[in-house]
C-alpha cells in the first residue's frame, strides 16, 4: 500500500546520505507522513454524514462527503417541525429497535449525550430543553446543517454536490466510489446515506442498493414514526382535530403497546406523535400479515368506571340535553359527532376501536424500521466484518428510535464513531 513505498522512500534517502543525519532528519515528521494520510470518502451529507467527516478529519484523514442534493442537510432542516429535535436527557440504547436493539449500545457510549452536548457546543449551539426534548435555542432548525459545514470546511472537508453515487467498488486494496463525472478514490468509505424515510429530495434508498451490491443484507425497510390509516369511511367527519388520547396497539389481538399524548385525527385514520410511537411495530406486523388494531382512549386519566359514572351524573345533572350535548366542553365537536353514532358511548371514549390497513408511506415517515443487518457489522468500530475499510453511520442501518431526539441521536453517535474508525488504518 501507500505507507509501503514511503516509508521505502524515507529508507532510500537517509541511505544515500548517511553523512547528513546527524544533522537531523531530511525531512520534518509532519512532511514524512503527509502520503500517510488515510483518504476517507463518504456517501451521504446528512447528519451522521456531515458528523463522520468532522470527525474522520478531527482524527488525521482528508475527507471527502458527496451529497447527491444542491445542499447537505436539508432532512435536518426539517426535523422537529423545523426546530430540530437534536436529542434527548433521557438517552438509553433501550429506547432503540432493530432485530439487535443491542448494537446500539456500544456506540451510544463512546459518544454519548454528553460528548455530544459537549461537540454542539464546540459548534455555537445554545441548547434549550422541553420535558427533556433538547432544541437549539434559536428554535430554527437550518442553522445545524450550515454549523456543521462551517466546522467541516474549517477542517477542510471537501464537500461535493449533486454527486449521485452509483457504484463502489475495491481495486488492490483502494475503495472506488463512482459518480455520474467521477470516480473518487479512498482508504475507506463510509455509507451515510439515509433511508428511504422523507420528502426530501435523495430518500430514494440508494444506500440499501450500494449496501446489497457490496454484499450486506437489508431488512426490508418500512415506515416508522408515521401515521397509521385504518378502514372506514366516517374519517372526514373528524379530520383535524387534535385532543389528548392514549392509542392502544394490539397485534393478532394481544397488547403490543401504548402511547399517550396529543392524538391527530385525519381524514385517513389516526396520527400524533402517541401514533408515531407505534407505526414502526404496526409496519411491521402488517409487512408480517397479522392482524393490526388500535384502540383510542380519549379519556385516560379516567377508569372506564370513573368515565361511566361521570355520564350517569351528567345524565341526571343535565336532563334537558340530549346525549351529545352532554359531551360538550369534554370533547372536540366534530368527535362528539363520531362518538354518539356509536353503541355503546362509553365503550367509544375509552375503547374506540380501528382497525389499521397500512401507514402513511415513506413520504410522510420520519425515519424507517429495517435497513442493513448488523449482525454484518463490527458492534464498536461500525466497519463492516465482509469489507475491510467499509464503514456505515445512521439511519441506513436497521436502527430506529422514538420521537424525542433519539433517530438524531443515533445519527450524531454513529457518524462520530464510524469518522473516527475510519480516519486510523486498521490493523
């Protein structure tokens, strides 16, 4: 390799010239390894793409990030509802799924939240806090994408646009990365490339493709943190209301799990971040065939008990109205309207019944369940174990969080540990 015929060049030199080393070396040790530096390309500038190069070029490498879009970014843009959501105080590998949940383990813990607060901080981010949510005090998501290409570029990152990658490929011991006008070459390339998750322009998928093509196996990916669409035909009459309420997910009619929160009816079912909590195991399920439901509890600080006594005493409180009016100033209008066509009301407050059909699709998801197997890929390094000097970092890999700040958590952890790896030769 490289480091062969230099160090043989160094050799070669203070041979011929033996009479001059006690003069001190001919060269600085700073020049004598300059052909040594490790040539780190990587597919993908979002936001463990935009942290790998950071890092990676922090630890020695020169760096080069092909983004396929005009701008790097731009899914960072618009997380958190354009606040960006950067992660959370309560932050465990517990909270991750994937079919090795596990793997996220190791990662989170060489560059944990604190190391992470700590690199924000390095960057100018002023970090703000909402029941444990962190957000950039400025409130405005673009400003993270263009701290993290200052500090790239400082580094001197090269970073190129509009670089859709459409092979890569290894020739004696050098990685091959070829675009539409280029082949770039490397020491190691690190797959950063998303998933197929977001409007943003470049979610196509890419990443599993290149992934396949080099040998890794994929997950099928789905939907996840998305909104669930459920059979019927009574939805337009409450799209757009927005009340408190605990979804229920029951899978071939067991409880799989429950969510709390501010539940957002739509004119195809249910969404609301207590319905983005559950859409990736729903996905799932419905990918897998089983049966999927939801039940919605549009009272749960109450016992079905508590809920049936409370319309009793309203009942007799107010015999002048009808049952409809007696709901008024509990809940939305245009739900009250849903709920009175049912048999039983009380049964309809705190059991109301869906059954789901599919997810809202990968347009609308925030990130995707499923992706690259890890089992195929080194637990704290992130290189692969079929491809020496392979690396991957973020949501390509079958890795997936909750809201809250944890998929970008993932993604800032995962980016730094596969820079840094891939900036030392690996022996």
């Amino acid at each position: 390799g490289c480091s062969d015929v230099a160090s043989e060049t160094g050799r070669e030199k203070s041979g011929n010239s033996a009479c001059k080393i006690k003069q001190g070396p001919r060269f600085s040790e700073k020049e004598l390894f300059m052909d040594k530096k490790r040539q780190v390309i990587i597919v993908g500038g979002g936001a463990s793409g935009l942290t790998a190069g950071i890092m990676a070029a922090r630890n020695g490498a020169t760096v080069t990030i092909l983004e396929q879009n005009e701008k790097p970014g731009r899914k960072i843009c618009v997380t958190g509802n354009g606040r960006c959501n950067l992660t959370n105080q309560d932050m465990s590998w517990k909270y991750f799924h994937g079919e090795h949940p596990e793997f996220a383990k190791k990662i989170l813990a060489q560059f944990s939240l604190e190391d992470t607060l700590r690199f924000f901080d390095e960057l100018g981010i002023v970090v703000t806090e909402k029941k444990g949510w962190l957000y950039p005090r400025g409130g405005q998501a673009k400003y993270i994408p263009e701290l993290l290409l200052l500090r790239a570029r400082s580094l001197k990152v090269k970073i190129k646009t509009r670089e859709k990658v459409l092979k890569i490929y290894k020739e004696q011991n050098t990685w091959k990365v070829q675009t539409e006008g280029w082949t770039y070459e490397g020491d190691a390339v690190i797959l950063a490339n998303g998933s197929k998750a977001s409007k943003v322009p470049g979610s196509d998928g890419s990443g599993y493709v290149l992934a396949e093509e080099l040998g890794h196996s994929v997950l099928r990916p789905l939907p996840a943190l998305t909104g669930l669409k459920a059979k019927g035909n009574f939805f337009s009459s409450w799209a757009g209301v927005r009340t408190e309420g605990k979804a229920t997910l029951w899978i071939d009619g067991e409880v799989s799990d429950s969510e709390t929160g501010e539940l957002q009816l739509t004119e195809y079912g249910i969404s609301g971040i207590p319905v983005f909590q559950i859409s990736g195991a729903a996905a799932r399920a419905l990918d897998q065939k089983k049966k999927v439901s939801v039940t919605l509890n549009f009272f749960p600080e109450y016992t079905e008990t508590a809920v049936r006594e409370l319309l009793l005493e309203r009942e007799k409180k107010y015999p002048e109205l009808s049952a409809a009016e007696r709901l008024l100033g509990l809940l939305p209008d245009k739900l009250i309207k849903v709920l009175q066509k049912q048999k039983d009301l009380c049964m309809a407050m705190t059991a109301f019944p869906l059954e789901i059909k599919g997810t809202s699709g990968f347009e609308q998801a925030q990130v995707c369940t499923g992706g690259v197997d890890t089992t195929e890929i080194n637990p704290e390094t992130l290189e692969s174990l079929l491809c020496q000097g392979l690396y991957f970092a973020g949501e390509l890999l079958d890795i997936d969080g909750p809201c809250g700040g944890y998929n970008l958590q993932w993604a800032w952890s995962s980016g730094a540990v596969a820079g840094r790896y891939a900036a030392k030769e690996q022996r």
